[in-house]
C-alpha cells in the first residue's frame, strides 16, 4: 500500500495498517464490501490466508471469499476490473495454499468480468518489521557459516521486487477494460539459482558460508510433515514442499505483456 501511494485508493481490511485512505471493516462479507465495490472501478484483491495448515480455513479464506466477490462484482459493478493475486505455488500439487489460489482462479475465469488473475512469486521489498517475506527468511539464513543446498540449489527462483508490483498494478488499472490482459498471468522476477541467490546474500553481509549440497528430500518431506502437522507458523514451508516438484508456471508474462522491466537481483540485494 505505501509502496503504490495512488492517492484516489480506498484500501480495505480487518487490520489497523496506519496507511492513507484506509478503512478498517469488521468482515469481508457482503454488508462491508458491496458499498466500496458499487463505486469501485477496480477491485483489487489481495486477503488470503497464506500460513494456514488447516484446509477448511484456507478453502474458506481463499476460495469462497473470491466465489462471493465475483457474486457481488456481478451484480453490484460488472463493469468494474477485478486484479486478484494468486501465487505461482498454484501449479504446486502438494501446497495446501497454492491449491486454493488455483481453485479460486478457476472461479474467476468461469465468469465473465473484467479479470486479471496475477501468479507473483517470492516478494521482496526493503526490509520493514510490518512486511515479511521468504526472501526476508533466507536473508536471515545467508548469515550462518554453514548452509545446505537441497539438490544442490539447483533450482530456479524468481524474487520479485514490490515496486515492480506496482507498475503493472498501475498499467492493468489504467487499461481497465481491456479483453487483451484478462486471463492468468506469470508475474515473477527474473529466475536465479537457488545457490546463487543464497551466496549474494551472504556476501551483501559479509558472510562467506560454506555450502553442503543435501538431497531434495532433506527439504521435501520435513515440509510435508510440517504441513500434515497443521503447524502455525511463519517458515516458508510451502516453499520447502515445492522445491522438489519442479513445477513451472507456463502462464503467460505480465512484464512482457506490459512491455515492462523488472528489477534485476543485485539492485534488490542492494536496495534491501
């Protein structure tokens, strides 16, 4: 929300946030929402539940959430742009969360608004205590003298600079109406190896750790039982289950789409 600073903004949630423009309601339902929506020309949807290891909790907060949204676009301001932020763990078989983005897409596409579906991946931003993210995690774990690489850090990430975020919010709501960005789309910063990301961010803190190479299993089955544990907690275990499937989001680029750039590794590392 400061990060975009779009001064014509009505932000809601059920969080103080001390931000401009915003509203605090008692619960997304039809009684707090129709009001904004009937005036709104772009609903921009961002409430999920994102460390929840309870189902019926997710499927709660991040399907039928959006079926009732979509009902009250329809008949309060069809013509209204809805922007909905998924996540590339919906390709995930295993990520309780990326399945609920993934059903929730699909509900969205089944109707006939004006929809923008966007798969970002891991966020980063500059680092605040009201903002966390998986790169925050591994920024803490690139300190350490010592650490594993499951499969070798082999694989790709794609970290994905908040600011980036809002220059295709703000393209996608400036062509609102337009039938050429509605769909799903792959909203991803460029791809760099797993191993590469971690040894920038040992050396942004002076840190010249020594890596131990692990089989993808080390990270995969710890994260499956944590989540058939049901734990509540802030690690990035969807993250960690997601690692061995090799999943790839072949939805099509946002920033391509928009014929926009993104931040490169070494200035977010920077920035950070």
């Amino acid at each position: 929300m400061a990060a975009a600073d779009w001064p014509d903004a009505v932000w809601l949630g059920r969080k103080e946030m001390g931000v401009a423009n915003y509203t605090r309601i008692a619960a997304y339902d039809r009684e707090h929402l129709a009001p904004h929506i009937k005036s709104a020309d772009v609903v921009l949807h961002l409430a999920a539940v994102i460390r929840g290891r309870v189902k019926d909790e997710i499927n709660a907060a991040n399907v039928d959430l959006v079926g009732d949204l979509v009902n009250m676009m329809e008949e309060c301001n069809p013509g209204a742009r809805l922007i909905f932020f998924s996540s590339d763990l919906a390709t995930s078989r295993y990520s309780l969360y990326g399945r609920s983005k993934r059903r929730a897409e699909e509900l969205i596409g089944a109707r006939g608004l004006d929809a923008v579906c966007l798969r970002s991946s891991m966020i980063a931003g500059k680092r605040d205590a009201r903002f966390t993210s998986t790169l925050d995690a591994l920024t803490e774990a690139a300190r350490r003298k010592v650490l594993p690489l499951p499969g070798g850090g082999d694989f790709g990430v794609r970290p994905l600079w908040i600011e980036d975020i809002v220059v295709v919010l703000t393209a996608l709501i400036k062509n609102k109406g337009d039938a050429a960005d509605r769909g799903v789309w792959s909203m991803g910063g460029a791809e760099i190896r797993f191993k590469d990301l971690l040894g920038k961010l040992a050396a942004a803190q002076d840190n010249k750790p020594i890596f131990v190479p692990l089989p993808l299993w080390c990270a995969t089955w710890p994260g499956k039982v944590l989540l058939w544990l049901k734990l509540q907690s802030q690690a990035p275990i969807d993250f960690l289950v997601a690692v061995g499937e090799g999943a790839k989001d072949d939805s099509p680029d946002i920033f391509q789409h928009l014929k926009r750039d993104r931040t490169d590794i070494e200035r977010i590392i920077q920035s950070r």
